[in-house]
C-alpha cells in the first residue's frame, strides 16, 4: 500500500475547506450539512471527518484564515513609498478579501462571519485578534498620513475599519448587481460634511 504523504493531506485538507467554503457562501453556515459538504468535496462522509471533526471545525479554521492575505497585503503596503492613502487602503482591504486565493464567493462568506461572531465565542476571538492587528497596522498608517501620535493615531485607525466595513458592506451588498461606488469616490463625498 503506497504511503499517503504530508502534501497529500495537506492537498485534501485544502480542497475540503475549498468546497465548504463555497457551501457556506451559496447556502450559509446553518442550512449547509456536513453531507452537502461532503457531496462539494465529491468525498465520503469518512473522508471529510478524517481531517476535520465537523461543520463548526470548518467554520472556526476558514474565519481563522479568512483576514491573513489582508492583514499580508497591508503590511506590504505599510512599507511602499509613497505610502497609499486612506482611500487606496480602503480598496486594497476589499481587493485582498475579494481576490487572494478566493472565489466571487468571498463577500457572502465574509459577511456570514462577521454576523456568526454575536452568537459564537470562539470566532469572536478569533476576529477581534485578527481586529487588533488591523488596528495596530492601520494606527500605522495614520501616524504617517498625518504625523500623529500612537493616542491620536488609534481613534483614526478605528474610523478607517468602520468605513472599510461599511464599504464592504455597501459595495458587496447595496450594489452588488451595479458598479461599486469606489472608497475615493465615498470619502470626497465627506468634505464639507464631516469636520
């Protein structure tokens, strides 16, 4: 019997959290059963729980990883000369959710995880460790956009996951079958309103 090696599994494991992740995305996460999982993955129930315990495993690891191409991208650009603005920031946060390594299937599954974390302790967790380094990144930016201080500077990182958010919202819900209004377009809408 030929030995089954670490990419092997490493592989499987990969494509089971592939097809349940489109699963999550087209059904969400309380009408999908680990059978529809199983028929996405084209493998047996035995299979599926070899490498995970069931549905709630699935959910926790593809949250788990869900904000690290984001969180990779945006360290990148902290880094770039010229550094991009708040707005650039902005688009690259919803580029990197919507295209590192996904599918279209990304802002439902998103969107299914951020409202799972009220009714579940452990993606709560994982999403406020995951909030707390977007913070401190993006207080990052701030200091260099405007020269503030670390006090200043963590108020205006906060701002800016607010407008992400809303925009994710906006672009991947209000506007889905149209044009997404663009984060520059969104903030000069601001001037002259917010002080």
């Amino acid at each position: 019997m030929p030995q089954v090696t670490p990419e092997y599994l490493a592989e499987r494991r990969s494509s089971i959290l592939a097809a349940a992740r489109r699963c999550f995305a087209a059904r969400g996460f309380h009408t999908t059963s680990m059978p529809d999982i199983c028929a996405e993955a084209g493998m047996s129930a035995g299979g599926v729980y070899r490498y995970f315990d069931g549905k709630d495993e699935l959910i926790r690891e593809l949250a788990e990883t869900a904000m690290a191409p984001v969180l990779r991208a945006l360290r990148e650009a902290a880094d770039a000369d010229p550094i991009p603005g708040p707005a650039e920031v902005i688009d690259l946060i919803h580029r990197t959710l919507l295209t590192d390594g996904a599918s279209t299937a990304t802002a439902p599954f998103m969107l299914q995880v951020w409202a799972e974390v009220v009714h579940n302790p452990g993606l709560r967790e994982s999403q406020r460790r995951h909030t707390a380094e977007l913070l401190d990144i993006l207080s990052a930016f701030a200091r260099r956009w405007a020269d503030l201080d670390e006090e200043s500077a963590r108020p205006a990182a906060r701002a800016l996951i607010a407008m992400s958010l809303g925009t994710f919202l906006m672009q991947n819900v209000i506007e889905m079958d149209g044009e997404p209004t663009s984060a520059s377009t969104l903030l000069k809408s601001l001037n002259g309103i917010v002080c």
